[in-house]
C-alpha cells in the first residue's frame, strides 16, 4: 500500500499535514483557475439554454409539465 514509504496520515507530524493540505490547496487552486474557464467556455450553451428553460417554466409550469419526460422529473412537477 505504502509504495513511496510515506507511511499512513497518521504517523505524519503536524508540520507535514499542513504542509500537505495547503500544497494540496494550492495545486486545486491552480487547476480551477485554469480549467474552470475552458470548463465554462464550453459549458455556456446549456447553461444558456438552462436559464431558458428556467424561464420558460417559471412563465409557464402547467404547459412545461406537461411534457412526459419533464412531467417526471418530481422536482419540477410537485406541486402541479
């Protein structure tokens, strides 16, 4: 289990856990800033289309529930 000879988290000192989890947050940081917008840039057409459809069911919840596949969905369609 313990190939880099790291021993379990529990053997480590207090100094290497921090160390550990602000290196870890730091790599985290660092990804999300560089993968969140690439993610939000491909992702802006459904999220479009999703405040439209939000829109759209607010407007109009009977009609929108009254798809099958929506009517389904026990979120949308509860109190109709």
């Amino acid at each position: 289990m313990n190939r880099a000879g790291l021993g379990s988290w529990e053997t480590w000192s207090t100094q290497y856990r921090v160390l550990a989890v602000v290196v870890g947050l730091l790599v985290g940081y660092w990804a999300l800033r560089i993968v969140l917008p690439t993610v939000l840039r491909i992702l802006r057409p459904v999220i479009f289309l999703a405040f439209v459809f939000v829109g759209v069911w607010a407007l109009f919840p009977t009609e929108t529930c009254s798809f099958e596949v929506l009517s389904k969905v026990p979120v949308l369609c509860a109190k109709q």
